[in-house]
C-alpha cells in the first residue's frame, strides 16, 4: 500500500516539471510579427534647442598678409656719372662699365637727401617727386621734373633761387652744394666738354677776324687810277662783297654754335643720380643688387613705413563692409591690435612692387560680376604695430553689426518663412508642437534674434530644429 501513494508522487512531479519546461519554452519563443515589432525604433520625435537671451555680433572673419604698404620697385633711370666715364673722375672718359661701390641696405629707413647707394664712386640720391627721373637735368632743361628738383633742393635748404621749372645757374649752384655736403663734387663740365668749348670759341674768334678782314680789304683800291682801273673795280666789288657774305655767315654759324652749346654747358645731375619717389621717408624692404654687380633692372623695392594687412573676403561679405569700420587682427603668435577698414575693391591701390606680395584680387577686379567672387581688402593698424609680424599671416574680424543688448535668440535651422513672408518658430508644448509667429533680426554666429508676439516665446522654450 505504500509503493502507490509514492508512485502517485511521481507522476504528478512529473508532469509539474513537463508542464513548467512548456511555459518556459513558450514564453522565450517568438512569432516573426512580435520579433519585427520589438526591433522596431521607437516613434519619431522633434528635435528642440532651447531659447536663448544673449547678446549677438555678426562679424566678417577672413585671413589677411601683413605687409608693409605701397610697394614699389627702384630702378635707375641712366647712367650714374657723365656717359663717358665710369668712375667720379670726371676727366678721365674711360667709358668702364658701371658697378655697385655701395650697395643699398634691406631695412634701412631713407629720407628726402639721403645717399641710397653708390655706382662708381658716385651717389645715388633720394628726393620726393611724383614725377619719375627719366633724363640729365642741366642748363637749358625745362620742365615739371626741373620744378620738381628745384622744390626738393628748396626743402633742403639749398635755395637754387626759386622754382620757374628752367634749370638756371641757381640751380648748378644749389646743386653743387647739395652734392658737396655729402661728400661728393657734381658733374660739372668734363674735360672733353672744356675741349668742346675751347674749340667753338676759337672758331668764333676766327670767323669774326675773317669777317673784320672782308669789311675792310686793303688798300687796293687806293692806288689805281685810270680807265682800266675803273673797269677792274667793278669786278673787284662783286667779289667782295662775296666774300664779306661768306664770311657774314661762317660768323653767324660759329656763334650759333657757341650759343648752343653754352646753354647746356654746366653743372648737370646725370639721370642716374636721382631717384624720385612719391613718398617719403621710405623703408628698403628687399635689394636687388649687391656690390660689384652691375645696376641694370630695379635695384630694390621700397615701402612705406606703415604696416597693413591685405586680405580678400566673399562678395556677399563685401557688401556688409564700407571704409573705415573698425577691424580685429590678431597673428598666429598672439599679438592683437585693432585696425581700420581703409579700402575695398577697387580702392584697393595696386602693387608697384612686382614681387610675389600682390594683393589678392578678385577676377573681376572686385566691381561688378559673381556675387561671390573674392574683394580685396586692405586694414590699416597703428604706426609700430605688427612690425615683427610683416610678411606673415593674421585672422582678421570686423563686426558688421551688433543687437542692443540682450536679445531673444533661436538657432537659424529652427526658423521657418512662408511665402507670404511670415516667420515662424515651433515650439514643444507638452506633447504637441505650437507655431509662433515672431519677427527675425540679426543673425550671427549660427543663430538669430527673433521678437515675438507678447509673451508667446521665453528664454528656455524649447524650438524644433529637427525630427
């Protein structure tokens, strides 16, 4: 009797422990439809950034070179000394070939009635002047670049006795001076061309005797007599006064040749000699030559003192910008300083260096064309600013406008415009989504000023930017 009831035990055991496996294999198993559906992402919702109340300054930022400004190369206009004589040796007319004695110094500072080199023995002379050297001024010259000489020499206290634009024997006098305070003697008049003039006044003198003895032949005259006399004289007269003609006019030549030689017979400044640069004092940025080379082509490149900052920026950008906003430079090292917009497009002057530090320049020289075709630009900075940065690069910012103050703001992706012009922002309430029609403003830095109507928008709302 007691093998059944545990027998019983058993089986119901048993099936308790089938029945429990049952459960728990069904409850791990799973239809295709209830496995789709538990891999399935959770339903969409909107994507929202909160309302900000901040201050906004939209800026142009673009990258710019730091240069020196007005560039422009140096290139003798002739000869240094007379043509027939390389060295100061005025006399010696052995035509050598001109070479550098001293040449020029990169980084030096050169002033109005400076020595800027040395060819030959002779110097090489700085003057301010827009009008270029381009030939020998001497006695007889005339013209703006004679004006331009006699102001400078005026300025430096070397008064050739006014400035008529004629180059006179004030001015050989001024300039005489002007060389001999820097140790050196002017071209004056070389020993072929006191040959010259000592040849034309003896041909003068010449002339003039032979024309005394034709206005007065002799006494010829005075011992004939008769009727064959009377028949000779008549012959006698037409010959002279043949020969008084003959010698009228070797005369009036001689003379003539005397004068004209005389008029540009003088102290000269070789064209060579000066430089005419429009503004001064100048920096030496770069130099061409050096000694012992042969000054042909620019000998070196000048710049102003002031330090700029080149850069070229997007035209929609150029249209944000106009002369004299206020700019932020600042150089890989750290240094900032605040500068001024001084020109854009094609007031950006152009470079009269012919090196490799042009300003970039848009395609279409920045008037007119692609709204986004690069404009140059130029910034000005204050004198001794960013010297030790020249030549090198510079992030510059110019704040094209700003908000009053603390403002409403919202990124710009979560601002919506329909076609009637009407902007909107939608805004998480809850559960649902609300549009607010607000009015936009400034937008810089990735955001924009929006004003809404009463008290529809805050700062913390949150505005749907995305799904």
């Amino acid at each position: 009797m007691s093998s059944r009831p545990r027998q019983l035990g058993i089986v119901v055991a048993g099936v308790a422990l089938v029945g429990s496996g049952g459960w728990f294999a069904g409850s791990q198993m799973q239809s295709p439809a209830d496995a789709a559906a538990a891999h399935r992402p959770p339903p969409a919702r909107p994507v929202t950034v909160a309302v900000e109340r901040r201050p906004l300054t939209a800026s142009v930022i673009t990258q710019g070179s730091v240069e020196y400004a007005s560039p422009r190369r140096v290139t003798l206009a002739g000869p240094v000394g007379p043509p027939d004589s390389g060295s100061g040796d005025f006399g010696a007319g052995d035509a050598a070939v001109q070479r550098v004695t001293k040449a020029p110094v990169a980084g030096a500072r050169v002033k109005e009635g400076d020595v800027l080199m040395q060819v030959s023995g002779r110097p090489v002379l700085v003057l301010r002047g827009s009008v270029p050297m381009y030939r020998t001024l001497g006695p007889g010259a005339s013209g703006d670049d004679v004006e331009q000489l006699e102001r400078a020499l005026g300025r430096l206290g070397f008064d050739p006795g006014g400035s008529d634009g004629t180059y006179g024997q004030g001015d050989a006098a001024a300039v005489s001076r002007w060389y001999g305070s820097k140790g050196f003697r002017a071209q004056e008049p070389s020993f072929a061309d006191r040959q010259q003039l000592g040849t034309l006044e003896a041909a003068v003198t010449t002339a003039r005797q032979a024309l005394l003895a034709a206005q007065n032949p002799g006494g010829a005259e005075e011992s004939g007599g008769g009727a064959g006399a009377g028949a000779g004289a008549g012959a006698g007269g037409e010959a002279e006064r043949l020969r008084l003609r003959a010698a009228q006019q070797q005369s009036d030549t001689a003379d003539a040749a005397l004068s004209a030689f005389r008029a540009g017979y003088g102290t000269k400044v070789p064209a060579g000699e000066i430089v005419f640069l429009p503004d001064l004092p100048a920096r030496l940025d770069k130099v061409s030559v050096k000694t012992g080379d042969t000054p042909s082509g620019p000998v070196g490149t000048v710049t102003s003192s002031e330090v700029v900052v080149q850069a070229v920026v997007p035209g929609s950008d150029a249209t944000l910008l106009r002369a004299g906003m206020t700019a932020r430079v600042e150089t890989p090292d750290g240094e900032e300083v605040e500068g001024r917009l001084v020109a854009l497009g094609d007031d950006v002057p152009k470079n009269d260096a012919g090196d490799d530090k042009d300003a970039p320049v848009a395609p279409d020289g920045g008037s007119g064309g692609d709204a986004s075709a690069p404009v140059p630009i130029r910034i000005s900075v204050p004198s001794g600013k960013l010297t030790e940065n020249a030549d090198g690069s510079a992030k510059v910012t110019i704040e094209v406008g700003a908000s009053d103050g603390d403002v409403l703001t919202v990124p710009i992706a979560a601002l919506h415009t329909s076609a009637d012009g009407q902007a909107t922002v939608r805004v998480r309430r809850g559960t649902t989504v609300v549009r607010v029609s607000v009015e936009a403003g400034l937008s810089a830095e990735g955001r924009v000023e929006v004003t809404p109507s009463g008290d529809a928008l805050k700062a913390g709302d949150p505005v749907v930017v995305g799904r």
